[in-house]
C-alpha cells in the first residue's frame, strides 16, 4: 500500500531508479531517521519504535553500497548547526537523498499551515547540498500539497512520499531502486506559490478568459484571468504522476459524435508503453458540459482504468459515459441531464489530455 501510495513528480536524466553503479549514498534530512513521524497524523496510539525509516530501508536494499547519515537540521528549529556535517556526507556521495517536508503534527485536525513550504531551514538545507554539484533526490513527506517550484527548478528527481506508515523506509527503498515502478497519481494539484490557492482542476469559468501564460505583454492582459508574475497553472497537475517508463495515447475515439438522453457514450483510446520496463498507467477520462443552467466545471473527472503495460505492449483502454456521467444538479434543483454540447478528453492526467466534442440530443 505504501509504495503504491509514491508519486514521482519529476525524474530528470533518468536519475532513478538507482543501479548497482552508485556505490556510495548520503541520505539527509530531518525525516531521514525519524520513526515517530513515518506512523502519520492520526496515529494517537501508534507505537513509534516498529516504523521502518528511510535510512534503514535505503540501506536493506543498497547492497554493496556505503550509507551514510547525516540529520542536517530539526523540524522544529531554524538552527543551521547540522548543516556543515551534511554538506560534507553529500560531497562523499555518489547520490544523495533527502528525506524532508512535513512531521506528523503538522498534518490534521487543527494544524493549517500558512506557509506551505517546506518547514523550517529544510529549503535551506536543500540549496546547500545541491551547491555540492552531487545528484539529489527528494523525498517530500507531507499530508497536504507543498509550495516545492524551487525544488522543481533545480533538484532531479522528486518523490511525493507523504506519511507513508510503519513500512515507508522499505516502500520508498522498493521504488528508488526499481523493485516497484512508481504509478500513482495526484489526488490534488500542487501550487507554484500559496498566493495560487485555492487551487484545484475542475475549477468554473471566470467572467474573463482563462489565461496559463503570464508573460504576454501589453495593457489586454488585464482583460484576462491571470496572475503577473506565475503561470495560472499549477506546478503539479490533479492526476500527475510519472513513471520509470513512457506511455503514449493514440488518438481518442467515439462511437458516435451525438447521442441520445438515454443513450450511453463509449469512448475508447490505444495505449502503448513506449519504454523498456514494465509499468502501470491510470487512464483518466474527463468531460466538460459547454453551456448549463448552472455554471459547469472546465473538467470534471468521471472515468480511470488502471492497467499494468508489458514493455512495447499497446492496450486498448475502452470507458462508457451514461446519462448518470453527464446529470447534475440543475438550476430548479432537479439532478438530470442537458441536453447540449460536451467535449470528452482523456490522457494521463487533468493537463495533457485530448480533446473530442460529442452532442447531447433532446429526447
């Protein structure tokens, strides 16, 4: 369940998984050693000596390889004292892994945050173990989305961990070296900056145009729904998530472009693993109603299939929209459909998808 839990966000130059070839590797962090907060938010009664931490499970699977520790910094504590011994494991290290983001209490009843960044001088940290020039891959352990742009900008590999439970050193360690394949996906969307929020895909249609880029000059861009200085876009899209191998869509396809009321909507699309491992893709299907009685969401998820891909395997994923897909709740307060124009997209999650439009007919 844990491993199955990991979301790989971003994996530049194929740093992971981790092969026989990385003989020596540096885990840090606050969260690199901790037992108590790997048991998660609500575990009152949980009892904090039988948790596996990320070091431990690092270092049951790097066979070979020489693990080294170093805690960096506190959770609870902006001192930077620890920072100089952990910059020095990092410079004898072929990779180093960084076990960091949020403890247990940080998460849950009454524990909003307003800053939803990395807590502390973890960023810190951060910035001076990447000043070393040695790979780095991040596990972020959090129970909320994380404000984690700069992360993106400069660390290689990511991995959204969250409180992964007694078994996270051995789930993370599965996935870093490529026991599993990491396939999950987000069930939120991850913002560039906490001024974004609230953030989420199926968001409704403004009075003005949508706009992701914030860089169009002119004075017309005030005539248009954007931020000055981010993208509209959220760093991590609903439903994102990578993995150590590619899937490609062919082109989506209906069985008819308009239906009836009572008709239902097939929808079917070719799916390839495009790479040379074995991996699992969540096919997502999402569907937009154009004009209602009430104000309709952009997106709105309504369909996944997931499917495990042999290498080079193509599978053709098949979904079936009723009128129960395409009802809600109407402006008298009734839930049913209208009829009208919809559009179908489907792909790997809520950003990359493909769009088709199908008609719904009056009965």
């Amino acid at each position: 369940m844990a491993r199955k839990s990991i979301v790989l966000l971003k994996n530049q130059g194929n740093v992971l998984p981790l092969t026989a070839n990385v003989k020596k590797i540096a885990v840090i962090g606050p969260l690199a050693n901790n037992k108590a907060d790997m048991n998660g938010t609500w575990s009152f009664f949980g009892e904090e000596q039988h948790p596996v931490t990320f070091l431990e499970g690092i270092r049951k699977y790097a066979k070979g390889a020489e693990v080294t520790y170093a805690q960096g910094c506190e959770l609870y504590s902006n001192s930077t004292s620890l920072f100089q011994e952990a910059v020095a494991a990092a410079r004898n290290a072929d990779v180093v892994i960084m076990a960091i983001g949020e403890s247990a209490v940080m998460n849950g009843e009454g524990a909003s945050r307003a800053d939803i960044g990395l807590p502390g001088v973890q960023l810190d940290l951060v910035k001076e173990i990447h000043k070393t020039g040695k790979p780095i891959v991040a596990l972020v352990s959090s129970g909320r989305a994380l404000e984690l742009s700069w992360l993106d900008q400069n660390i290689p590999a990511i991995l959204a961990t969250w409180s992964l439970g007694s078994e996270a050193g051995n789930a993370a360690a599965s996935v870093l070296y490529g026991e599993y394949n990491p396939a999950g996906k987000l069930p939120l969307s991850f913002p560039r900056h906490v001024g974004q929020l609230p953030l989420y895909y199926n968001y409704k249609n403004t009075g003005r145009m949508y706009e992701s880029d914030h860089s169009e000059p002119g004075s017309e861009r005030v005539y248009k729904s954007r931020y000055r200085d981010v993208p509209n876009t959220p760093l991590y899209p609903f439903g994102y998530g990578l993995s150590y191998t590619n899937f490609s869509y062919g082109k989506p396809r209906l069985n008819k472009s308009s239906i009836s009321g009572n008709e239902p909507l097939v929808v079917s699309v070719d799916v390839t693993n495009a790479g040379k491992v074995a991996g699992e893709e969540v096919v997502q299907l999402y569907i937009q109603d154009l004009v209602g009685s009430t104000a309709r969401p952009v997106k709105q998820l309504k369909k996944f299939q997931k499917l495990a891909f042999a290498p080079g395997e193509t599978k053709t994923i098949t979904f079936t929209l009723t009128k129960e897909d395409l009802s809600f709740w109407r402006q008298d307060m009734t839930f049913g459909t209208e009829p009208g124009d919809f559009k179908v997209m489907v792909g790997g999650n809520s950003r990359d998808v493909q769009t088709l439009p199908f008609t719904l007919a009056a009965l």
